[in-house]
C-alpha cells in the first residue's frame, strides 16, 4: 500500500516508464512507508497485467509467484534479523537472507553469501520474463565489503534488471553506492497529510503518532504492539526517583525484548521519549504546559518543582547531543546508564 504522502512519488515514478533508472535509493526517516514503495514498485515491474492505476493486479501469475514468495525474478536482499520479523501477508518474496543457524542470533546485517547468492543467480537469464527485481533493504545494513561486491553489480548491471535501494541512514552508505543510485528522498508528512492519515486512524493513535515522532507508520506498528503499554511503562518507570543502575538494567532488557523488536520501540524511540518528558519538564518549570505527556502534568509538575531550569535545559541539551550518537551506541546498558545520570542530576538540580 502507497501511504498518501507518498502517491505523488508514485505518479512520478509510474510516469518514468521505460525511463526508469536500474538502480533507485529510496532514503527518508523510518517508517514513512519507503519499504511500500518499494514493494509495490517491485511488485508493478513484474506484474504481467498492471491495473490502470499503475498497480500490480496482484492475480496474475507473477503476482501470485512474488506473494508467494518464489517468483524465480524476484530478489529482497535483508538481514536475517529482519527477514524473521516480517509477518508474512504481503511480505513474501525470495527472501535471500542467510540463515544464522539454530540458537543463534539472526543477523542484523546484510551479510556476503547473500550478495554472493545474488550476483550467481543474476549471472544466469531471467527466468520468467526479461524484467528482474532486486530490493536490498536496509542498504545500511551492509558493510564495506558487502556493499562493494553490490557495486559491482550496479556497475555492471545485468540486462533487465532493476535495484531497488532503501534506507534510513544514507549517509551511512559507500558515497560510490549513492552515486550508482538516483536518489528519491522523502520527507516526514506535512501537517495537513498527517491529518488525512490520523482521519482514518482510531482514536488513540494521536498520542502514538507523537511519541513515534511524527511518523505514521511507526504510529500504527506502535499501535498494534500495544504501545500505549509501552509509553504507560516509561512514563511508570520515571514518575518516581529512579534507581539509575536497576532501571538501566532492566530498560537495556526492555529494548532488547521480542516485544519491543515487534513494535519498533528501540533506543532512538527511548531517547526521544526522554528528551520529550524532559521537554515537558522545562516547560512546566517555566509556568507553561506539558505539550508531549498531557495527561501526567501532575507527576511532571511534581518532578519540575524538584528541578532548576538550568539544570533541566541543559540535561535537554545533552539529550539532544546523545540522540546524534544513538544509532550506535558501543554498549547499550552504558548508554542507557548514561542518560538515565544526567537524568538523575537534573532532578537534584533543585537540592544542590
Ligand atoms: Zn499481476
């Protein structure tokens, strides 16, 4: 499905036809829907009878193949990790993920066997028609080494072949990767898009859209893995004093849970939540109104009380500062630990 803020992307690429280039890198913050498009755009070029509104017709037999997983064109190159979250329905596909055996921890990389696996299986003639279909999702997820061996095969392209690039963090690409690619950027809906989603949307789904930062689609994934229940147990686990080394202990396992894998609730959320509640916090200080946690301005007030709006505003600015660092954190329990101090000092701020 082409989330609305992307249609008009949709229109333009349908109206490259033939134009279209071999090799597309999708970029723009996560959950916008870039993986959708993609998908679908996968799923037209290898349709046999596209319906007139650019779509695959999703009946014929190259559209049962793809959603079937087996259609002999069609490649999705993604970590192991990721190809074990995916819930089937429409994400079937020839998954070329390795396999990283039992009782060990899939990858979370997109690793050589599988770009490997890829360039013997190009090297042969299309198997149904002319038109192949590579997506490698997340590009990112490639280090130096593999991504250089999919350079080759951008450089070289085989005939009939289409790469379908997509990622969160293009900068963290080979810069020869993004220059073998023409880039699609999408940027975060505007106001009046979000609004036409959140129409459509149930009632909660508002408060979610904020703590996912704007971006519907981590709204909805949210939304259907209970997120209210993850936002309840945040706003739970700092109404009090928080014990810095217990809560990190137990917020690093939180992260790491299969719940929170599920839902997309990761350290980049975590910390966004934080420097909301801390946002909220200053506010409050300052005689305004808590704008991201509304409904606890009472637990908020009584912590702001606690706090000097020095020591508030710069715990903010330091959050700020880490959230530009959080993709990679080197130790997960010591960045969390790390925040939670700072945290901590704030609310002392008043004392001292
Ligand atoms: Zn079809």
């Amino acid at each position: 499905m082409i989330q609305p803020w992307l249609e008009s992307a949709w229109a333009r690429l349908l109206a490259l036809g033939a134009r279209l280039p071999h090799a597309m890198l999708f970029v723009g913050p996560p959950g916008l829907g870039k993986r959708d498009l993609a998908e679908a755009l996968a799923a037209r070029l290898l349709c046999e009878s596209p319906r007139a509104d650019g779509h695959a017709c999703g009946t014929c037999d190259a559209c049962n193949w793809r959603s079937g997983g087996n259609h002999p064109d069609f490649y999705r190159v993604v970590p192991a990790a990721v190809a074990d979250q995916a819930d089937g329905g429409e994400e079937g596909g020839a998954t070329a993920a390795a396999d990283g055996g039992a009782g060990k921890a899939k990858s979370s990389q997109i690793v050589i066997e599988q770009i490997r696996e890829l360039q013997s299986a190009l090297a042969v003639t299309g198997h149904h028609s002319e038109q192949r279909v590579v997506v490698v999702d997340p590009a990112e997820a490639m280090n130096t080494f593999t991504a250089n061996a999919l350079l080759k095969l951008l450089e070289e392209p085989p005939a009939g072949c289409t790469f379908l690039l997509v990622s969160s963090a293009p900068r963290r690409l080979l810069p020869t990767i993004r220059s073998r690619c023409q880039q699609w950027s999408f940027p975060r809906p505007d106001a009046a898009q979000r609004e036409v989603w959140l129409r459509g949307q149930g009632k909660d789904i508002e408060v979610l859209l904020d703590l996912a930062g704007g971006l519907p689609l981590a709204a909805t994934r949210l939304a259907e893995r209970d997120g209210a229940a993850f936002a309840a147990r945040f706003v739970r686990d700092l109404s009090g004093d928080p014990d810095v080394l217990k809560l990190a202990g137990q917020w690093e396992a939180w992260l790491k849970s299969k719940e929170s894998l599920a839902a997309g609730f990761g350290l980049p959320m975590l910390v966004d939540w934080m420097q909301r509640w801390v946002a909220d916090l200053v506010a409050l200080r300052l005689g305004g109104r808590a704008r991201f946690y509304p409904g606890q301005e009472k637990t908020l007030t009584a912590l702001a009380a606690r706090m000097n709006v020095a020591s508030a505003s710069n715990c903010y600015n330091e959050l700020a500062q880490i959230r530009r660092v959080v993709a990679h954190p080197l130790n997960l329990r010591l960045f969390i630990e790390d925040m939670l101090m700072r945290y901590a000092r704030a609310l002392k701020g008043a004392r001292s």
